[in-house]
C-alpha cells in the first residue's frame, strides 16, 4: 500500500554533545499518520532523556488524539525541565491536518497551486513548556491534500530556513539542505520535512 507521506529528517547535537535532545516521530495508525517533533530544553544527556520519553509516549499512545497526548506527556514531565513540541495528524481520508505546538517547535505548511505557485502557512504554536507551564491549549486544523508540504524544526533551525523552502525538493534531500544552511550552533537542531502522499 501507498504511504500516508514521504518524509526526511536531519539533526545534530550541541557542538562538543554526543547526545540531541531534538527528536522526532511519524507514525500511520490506519488512515492517519503523526507527525511530531520534540525539543528536550536546554542540551546533552538530561534533554535528552526527556525527548525521549516524549517519543515513547508518542509511539505507544499513537491512537489517541491530540490533545489527551499532550496532556499525558505534560503529566509525565513534571519532575524533569520538559519540552517544547509540536504533533500534526494528516488523515489521509479527511484530507485534513490537525495540529497542537507549544514552545519553539515551528510548523509550516507549503503548498502549491494548480498553475504552480506556492503559499507558506505558518501554523499556530503556543508558548509555555510541556512539563512545566502550558496555557490553554485547542488544536487547529485545516485543509491538506496531497502535495502539501510539512515541515517542523526545531529552534536550532534558523527562522530564515523559511525562505528558502523548495515544493518539488526531496523531503530528504531538503532537511540535509535546511540544516547545513541554518543550522545554529549554540543549540541541538532538527528539522524534518513530509511530504504528503494520499
């Protein structure tokens, strides 16, 4: 069977840092697929212990919707010093994507007209930290189909990797391009790009 999306990634730890506390899931459960990047705070081996839990939670509980995932890694986290993350939900027979960041995770959603011309949506994150403090949360969704371009990064990105976004690029090839090119090197850094399929 087909793919929900075509994806890539790419990441790197702090300089001097073995471990990244940047991570990322995707994940299809039937006719949807997660997809979520996670920003442990701060670097080394603490953020990264704390990405991970997020991403086991991610893993194990991919049934569920959004926010409950949000809620129960929010739970989870409260003895450690959290995270920033964003989850989008494509479903592939809605054609719609759902969404819920808080933190420095950016979301951006590109796509191109019929006659070729192409929009960038930045979606909307909140701010607060999943662990310690989160506002009230509401998941956003909008209309998504086929062609439509993911990407999620990190605050290791630079915010200018959004000028420079390319809709026939390989999500691959156009993480390892966005992170050679943007990369800050005071902090881990993950960008992953999806492409979706059906």
């Amino acid at each position: 069977m087909q793919p929900l999306v075509e994806w890539g990634c790419a990441g790197e730890p702090l300089p001097g840092q073995s471990e990244s506390g940047d991570r990322c899931v995707v994940q299809a459960t039937g006719g949807q697929v997660t997809i979520a990047v996670v920003d442990g705070l701060g670097h080394g081996s603490e953020a990264a212990r704390v990405s991970r839990i997020i991403t086991d939670i991610l893993e194990s509980h991919a049934g569920e919707g959004i926010l409950p995932l949000f809620q129960r890694c929010h739970s989870r986290l409260r003895t450690t010093r959290g995270a920033a993350m964003t989850v989008a939900r494509y479903d592939a027979n809605a054609h719609r994507i759902r969404w819920l960041g808080a933190g420095n995770v950016r979301a951006l959603l590109l796509r191109q007209s019929p006659g070729g011309a192409t929009t960038c949506r930045d979606m909307l994150i909140y701010g607060g930290t999943v662990g310690v403090r989160l506002p009230t949360l509401e998941v956003s969704s909008l209309d998504a189909a086929p062609g439509d371009l993911l990407f999620l990064a990190t605050d290791g990105i630079h915010g200018r990797f959004a000028d420079a976004l390319h809709y026939g690029e390989a999500p691959q090839a156009q993480a390892d391009r966005l992170l050679d090119a943007y990369r800050v090197i005071t902090d881990d850094a993950l960008i992953l790009v999806a492409r979706l399929v059906r």
